[in-house]
C-alpha cells in the first residue's frame, strides 16, 4: 500500500490541532469554573462581612443610653461602622480588600467590646442605684409614717396631758342671804335676798401648774339676765359676761371656796324663780349649780 506523504502530514497536523484544542477547552473550562468558585467564595464573603456590619449597626439603633459620654462614643462607632459598610458596598471585592475589611470589622468589633463593656458596668451601676434609690424611699416613706404616726401619738397625748392638766372642781352649792344687823341669814324669798353665796372645792391635781387661778363666777337670773353684771371678758373669740372674779392661790392640793356675790341696787329686789350658778376657770366652766327664790 502506497501512503501520501503529504496527505499523512494533513493528518497528523489536524490530529495535533484537535488534541490541543480539546486540551485548551478543557483546560478553560476548568479555569473558568475555578474563576467562578473563587468569585462566589469572594461575593459569599463579601456578604457575610456586610451582614455583621448592619448587625452591628442594628445593636447601635437597639441601645437607648442616658449617659453623655457614652451616647457620644457610641454615636462616633456607629458612623464608622457605616462608613466601613457604604466603602464596602461601593468597592469590587477581592481577596485582598475582603481581608482588609475583615480586619476593620475585627478593629471595630475590638472597640465596641471595650464600649459595651463600659456600658454594661454603667448600667449595672444604675440598677445598684435605682435598687439603692428604690430601699432609700422606701426607708423615707416608712420613716415619715412612723413620724406622723408618733406625731398623732404626741398630739394626743399632750391634749390628753392638757386635759388630765385642766384644774376641776366639785361640791357646788349656792345658797341666798340676807343681812340683819351685820350677820348673814339664810333665805329663801327673793325681796329679801342680798346676796348669793356660791360654794365649791378645787379638786387637787398635781398635773395642774401651780399659782393663781381667776375664777369667774355668773349668775343668771330667771330672765336670762346676769345679776350684778361686771361686763365682758375675753378669751379669744370667746367671751364671758361675769357677776364677780376671784383669784385663788393653787398649790396642787383640794381648797374649800365660797365667794359671796352681793345684789347691785339695780338689781334689788331680785324676782322669783331659778337663778343658775355658773363658775368658770378663764374660758373653762367647771361646773354649776342653781337656786331657787320664792
């Protein structure tokens, strides 16, 4: 068999050709899926640094803080953190610019543990203090109930001291007289009454502030008038119309005392019926007693 030299050549040159264009387009098709590998990989991580960026942005939006010095530092790492972000989102990645923002994260991540540290230790300081404030008022409400309490106590018992304090008296009596050759008589008619004698004791109280005590005695008559009216005294917005006022030495201990109360001329002779007897300490009555003329 004859073989053409030429057309052996054709061939083999063809075979070459093939072989290498089939060794080229396998060889590019590796290359170019190791391309889109890597270009994934590089948008994966492009995306994944991106996502830690708006969360940390998100915690920023999330903290709520009262302190000016720490709202300042975290308003400074927020806009860093941003800007980092919109740099990132603007420049076409690579491994090596991923890398850097990478370490910017890790830098970012390092000051805002430092901040949120310090925020953290702000806030567990305030709870101490809202708790320290919440057991301070609550020891200033109990304190002032108990002062008020104690205060009511202490009111009542100075008025009960006031009271136990009042000077009293007992045993009224009034009897009429009449005068006849300078001695005293009893009677009972009223045209022949003189004078009205009044009879009571000071009760002994040793809570009773020694010293003089005004005793004011009043009669009234069966008109309602006052007999042998001395006018007004007053006590505040009291007042008191009297017949006679006595001062009395009071020692603390019980007095037998009988004030004699003589009839003015104007009110002589006396009419018939009930004359009450009223006597007074100041504004305070102590007691009464009545008479009965015929």
């Amino acid at each position: 068999m004859i073989v053409n030299p030429q057309l052996f050549n054709y061939r083999l040159i063809i075979g070459s050709l093939i072989v290498a264009i089939t060794v080229l387009g396998v060889y590019s098709f590796n290359n170019y899926q190791s391309i889109t590998s890597h270009q994934q990989f590089i948008e994966q991580e492009k995306k994944l640094v991106e996502s830690e960026l708006s969360q940390m942005i998100s915690r920023y939006d999330d903290i709520s803080v009262t302190n000016n010095l720490m709202a300042s530092q975290l308003k400074v790492a927020k806009q860093n953190t941003k800007i980092v972000l919109d740099s990132l989102r603007l420049l076409r990645g690579d491994l090596t610019v991923i890398s850097r923002f990478k370490q910017q994260v890790l830098n970012l991540k390092s000051k805002n543990k430092s901040i949120f540290n310090d925020l953290e230790s702000s806030n567990e300081a305030k709870k101490t203090l809202e708790k320290e404030k919440t057991f301070a008022y609550n020891e200033l409400k109990k304190q002032r109930s108990l002062n008020s309490t104690l205060l009511e106590e202490n009111k009542s018992l100075h008025k009960n001291l006031e009271e136990a304090a009042l000077l009293t008296a007992n045993s009224f009596k009034a009897k009429a007289y009449k005068s006849i050759i300078g001695k005293k008589i009893a009677t009972k008619k009223a045209t022949s009454t003189e004078s009205i004698e009044v009879c009571f004791v000071l009760a002994k109280n040793i809570l009773t502030e020694q010293g003089e005590k005004e005793i004011y005695i009043q009669i009234v008559n069966p008109k309602n008038n006052v007999v042998v009216d001395k006018g007004a005294v007053h006590f505040g917005d009291s007042s008191l119309i009297y017949s006679t006022k006595e001062i009395i030495n009071y020692q603390n201990t019980a007095i037998d005392i009988c004030i004699d109360v003589k009839a003015d001329e104007d009110d002589q002779p006396l009419v018939k019926g009930n004359y009450f007897i009223n006597v007074f300490h100041n504004n305070q009555k102590l007691g009464s007693t009545q008479v009965q003329l015929n």
